[in-house]
C-alpha cells in the first residue's frame, strides 16, 4: 500500500510537470507574431514584424501561467468595412464597402493601446465611416465612384494610417469594394434609365422612317435624272415611247387575270387600214 | 478513491504474471457486477477463466499490439498525399521549412507539423460574383448594370501566396471584385453592354488587378479575366427589349427602302438604255419605227384582251368568241 501510494504521488507529480511543460510551450508560425505578457504587462516579441525580414516560426518557452502569449499576425492583412453611409459634396447619398491591408508594424504598442488584433478590427470599424465621411464629403458622387475617388481614397488611406500608426499598424491600399446607390436612388436610375429608353426608342423609330423616306426620295430624284437624261433628247419621242411601253404593261401582260374587253371602232389608228377597201387612200 | 480496486493496486498485489494482474486492472472486468456492462466488451474479457490458452496468449501481446496499433497510426498521420499539380507547404512547429511536390510524401503528425496543399502553376477559375446573382454596378454615367466576370489565375509561388495577405483566397477575391466595380465604372453603360468595351474593362481589370498582387508580392499571376456578362437590369428588361424592337424595325424600315430604291434605279437604267436602243433606230427612220412600234405594241395589247369592233360607216363588225363584254357595250355603237 504505501508503495502504491509513492507510486501515485510520482504519477501525479509527472502529471503536474507535463501540464506545466506543455503550458510553458507555444508553436508560433511563420505568419504569426506573439507578444510575451508577464502578469499583463507587454515583457518581449517573437517573431516580430521587420521589414524584408520572413517571418521565423518555432517553438518557444514561457513561464507557465505567469506568461500569456498574444498572437498576432505578421502578414499583411485585409480587411473589409461595409454598410458606411457617405454624402457627397453634392449631396448624393452612397453606401460604401471599403478595402483595404493593414499591417502590425509594432506588435507592443498595438497590445498595450488595444489588447488584440480583435479590438483592432473593432476599432478599425469605428473610426472609418466618420473618416469616409470627411473625405468623401469633399468630392461629387460621381468622382467617388471613380478608381482613386478624386484622390478620396488616397486621403482616406492617408489618415487611417496616421490614426492606425498611433496604435501600431500600418493601413495601406485602402480602395472601394463598392460603391453602392440607396434604395430610393436607384429606383431613381431605374426610372431614368427606362425614361431614356423609351425616349430612344421613339427617336430610332423617327429617324428609321426618315431616314428610308430619304433613301426613297433620293432614289426618285435618281431615277428621274436618268429618264432625263435620255429622254431629254426628244422629248416627244419619248411621250411617244413611254406610252407604248405603259399599254405593254398595262394591257398586254399574257399573264394577266383578267382580260379586258377592248372596243375598238373602225376609226381606230390601228384598224384604219380597215376602212380602207382596196388601199389608197 | 477505492484503493482496493484500484488499477494500480491490483497490478502490484499480483504479480504472478503481468496478463494475470492485468485482468482485474481492466475496468470491464471489474464491473462484471453489472449485466449491462457485460455484452460484446465483457464477453472479451470474461474469456480467460472459460478457454484460457488462447486468450491468454493474446493478452499477453495486448501492449504490443497497442503500442504496434500507436505506431501505425503515427505513420498514417504522417504520409500526407499531395494531389496532382499541387505543392504542399510543410510547417513544422509553425516554421515552413520544406514544400512537398505532387505525390505521397511525409511530415511529422499533427500537432507538430501541418501542411497546407495550393495548386501551382495550375489555373483556377474564380466566378465574380460567386453565385448566380444580380450585381448592379453603377457606369460612367450613372446607370446600372448588371456585370459579372471569370478570372483565370495561377499560384506561381505558393510560399508567397500563403505568406503575402492574409486570407488569401478572400483577399483575392475582394480585390478582384473592386477592380471589376472599378473598371465598370469608368466605363459608359452603352460600351459595356454592346459589348464594344467589355474587351477595355476586363483588360483594365486585369492589368490593375495584377499590379496591386505584384505590390504585395502575392505569387499569383492572371490569366484571363473575361467579362461573362454586362445585362441592363432585370426590372428593366422589358423596356430594353422595346428598344431592341424600335431599333430593329428602323433598321428593317431602310433596308426596305435600300431595296426599293435599288429596283427603282435598275428599273430607269434599263429603261433608259431600252429608249437609248430604240431611239438610234428611230434616228435613222423615224416615221417606220414610230408606225411599227404602234402596231407591235397594239398587237400584243389586243391579243391579250378580248376585243369588240364595233363598225362606222363601213359596217365592218367583228365580234371575237369567248367576249364577256357588259351588255351595256354593244349597245352603244359609236357613230361613225
């Protein structure tokens, strides 16, 4: 029995030792960066970001309990911000989705001022739509919608990153996810939109007919210059011409349905020889 | 705690032999008590007293098979396979320290190592937006359109991609998608919807798109990114369909007229190369040509006519068969 009991009193203090061995022992990646905090206070960096350096990940001992390892990440990382309202310098109200990168450039500082990378995306959330206001406040509605936003953009960046370098981070490449009309404005484009295709398609009805009302005229004026052109050079002739050629059409097509009856008297140009008995005149 | 029936007591209080001492220190025997306990489990272990040789034997090789049983798991969990055109990024202890080509390949087991498989060098297809849905884009000139794009892109380093921004994939995705609405929105909605610009925007896209990857060294390389659809909206169809009529019909109006005119001109060129004809003739006999050309015309005229001749003051009266003449006609005989 009191074997048994040192036997367990051993069991339990390897126990212990293990806990406490595996709870001073933390895997930080390559992407992470970790901040030591002894009794809540920042004490040391691992894997801390530094330009052009890659980040170094492994294993790394702490004091147990004593020591609370804050992880952060390293990489650059994006972040989205939607549902900002904006009214524009001419008074059009949109709706913003916002992207962007920030980067934790000062790991200690950041842990100090917010605790975390979570009130970091909080706090990033917060301050952006009364700067969007600020800056998109100064450009036309239809220039915010423009890549670069008349420079919106650029100053948007500008003074997140001041405000975000205060707390540790670097916020860069801030652009528009979208850029999105109110309900009321677009039915307003809705309505536009189909006013101006009614508008076009009246208009392209106009001008087709015009424009085949003209290619016909000019085809006629055509027409006649040719007639003319020949016919000008008898006249008479061409009356003559003209009219045999319209009887041809009108009276003489074989395939035509009905036949006319033609009443001809004697006195008739065409049957004068008739009356003629015995030629001469 | 009962000491007596304990695991670790029964161990030491018999040491005849390690299978022997085991037997009580395994729980399901300990609660043979309990019927419940018993079935499939219990019968197992309640074996040795029934048909000791067998069982005895494998009880003695239980350690080693569990300890056989560890160790291939272990093995198991390190072969990781790697599919076909893809690498996988080894972290061992958080630290990529080797990238694993297509195949089966071994790292340590998880928790100490983890690997992460991407693509390389194969294309993928990225769909903008994901679903099959409307997304209205504002245009240069403030209408909406309905636009959506395929992007073909390719991981060409997949440490840096897995190193440059994190999520990835999202980012991707979110930075193509604000090129897209960037590009849409410089162009006029007319450009994007017949098409004429849609080559402009996908290109714009493209060329953007991968300046902004290069600038935070993503190792991801475009394609092709092709514009699968610039529609006015769907409230607007109906109104869009009515200028698509309108213009039609326009169009339909003068190809008719391009027609006409053409026979028209046909018709007074050859009318007036017949007259030119004829006329040479009528310059060289004027009178002959004048007479034969009335009678040619008139033969063919009464030919295909029926015909009365209704006689003057010669009396001479033909009247052909077949006549349908009203019979007011011959009633009326003209005066000579």
């Amino acid at each position: 029995m009191r074997a048994s009991l040192a036997k367990r009193t051993l069991l339990l203090v390897c126990a212990g030792i293990g806990l406490l061995a595996i709870s001073a022992v933390s895997v930080i990646g390559d992407r992470e960066q970790a901040v030591i905090m002894r009794l809540g206070q920042p004490d040391r960096v691992v894997n801390g970001f530094a330009a052009n350096r890659p980040g170094i990940g492994g294993v790394i001992a702490h004091l147990p309990f004593a020591e609370r390892v804050v992880r952060l990440d390293r990489t650059l990382v994006s972040f989205k911000a939607e549902n900002i309202t904006v009214r524009s310098a001419d008074q059009q109200r949109r709706n913003l989705a916002l992207l962007g990168t920030y980067r934790i450039t000062d790991p200690v500082r950041l842990v100090r001022t917010l605790g975390g990378e979570a009130q970091l995306n909080r706090e990033l959330a917060n301050i952006l739509p009364a700067l969007a206001q600020a800056e998109f406040g100064r450009v036309d509605a239809d220039q915010l919608a423009l890549p670069g936003g008349g420079g919106a953009w650029h100053r948007l960046a500008a003074q997140l990153d001041a405000r975000a370098r205060t707390l540790g981070v670097q916020v860069s490449d801030v652009r528009a996810l979208q850029v999105a009309l109110t309900e009321a404005d677009r039915q307003t484009t809705f309505a536009r939109m189909q006013e101006e295709r009614e508008a076009a398609a009246l208009s392209a009805a106009d001008e087709g007919m015009q424009q085949a009302l003209q290619i016909r005229s000019a085809a006629e004026v055509e027409a006649a210059r040719i007639i003319g052109a020949s016919a000008g050079r008898d006249p008479e002739f061409y009356d003559f011409y003209r009219a045999m050629s319209s009887y041809e059409t009108m009276f003489a097509d074989p395939g035509k349905r009905d036949r006319a009856t033609l009443i001809l008297s004697p006195d008739n140009a065409y049957l004068r020889q008739m009356n003629n008995r015995g030629g001469g005149r | 705690m009962n000491k007596d029936h304990g695991p670790w007591d029964s161990a030491d209080s018999a040491p005849a032999a390690e299978d022997a001492g085991r037997a009580p220190a395994n729980p399901w025997l300990v609660s043979q008590s309990d019927p419940a306990m018993r079935r499939p489990i219990a019968a197992r272990s309640g074996t040795p007293r029934i048909r000791g040789g067998i069982m005895r034997r494998l009880q003695v090789r239980w350690p080693w098979l569990a300890a056989a049983g560890i160790v291939a798991t272990l093995l198991t969990a390190s072969v990781r396979v790697i599919g076909e055109g893809q690498q996988g990024l080894v972290y061992t202890f958080g630290h990529h320290n080797r990238t694993l080509s297509a195949g089966i390949g071994l790292a340590l087991p998880w928790p100490l190592a983890s690997v992460q498989a991407y693509p390389v060098g194969t294309p993928q297809t990225l769909a903008l937006p994901a679903a099959e849905t409307e997304q209205l884009l504002p245009t240069r000139d403030g209408q909406l359109i309905n636009a959506s794009a395929e992007m073909r892109w390719t991981i060409t380093d997949p440490a840096a991609f897995a190193a440059a921004v994190i999520p990835a994939e999202t980012a991707l995705r979110d930075l193509a998608d604000a090129e897209l609405r960037a590009a849409i929105a410089e162009t006029p909605f007319d450009a994007a919807w017949d098409g004429t610009g849609r080559a402009a925007i996908a290109n714009r896209m493209a060329v953007r798109l991968q300046a902004a990857l290069n600038a935070r060294r993503a190792g991801v390389r475009i394609d092709r990114i092709a514009i699968t659809r610039a529609d006015p909206p769907g409230v607007l169809a109906e109104s869009f369909a009515r200028l698509a009529k309108a213009r039609a019909e326009a169009r339909d109006h003068r190809t008719k007229a391009e027609e006409w005119s053409a026979r028209t001109l046909n018709n007074a060129r050859a009318e007036a190369q017949d007259f030119e004809r004829i006329y040479l003739q009528y310059r060289a006999a004027p009178e002959i040509t004048r007479r034969r050309m009335y009678y040619e015309t008139m033969e063919r005229v009464i030919a295909n006519n029926d015909r009365v001749i209704i006689g003057g003051s010669a009396g001479a009266q033909v009247v052909l068969p077949d006549t349908k003449a009203s019979p007011s006609a011959p009633a009326q005989p003209k005066a000579p």
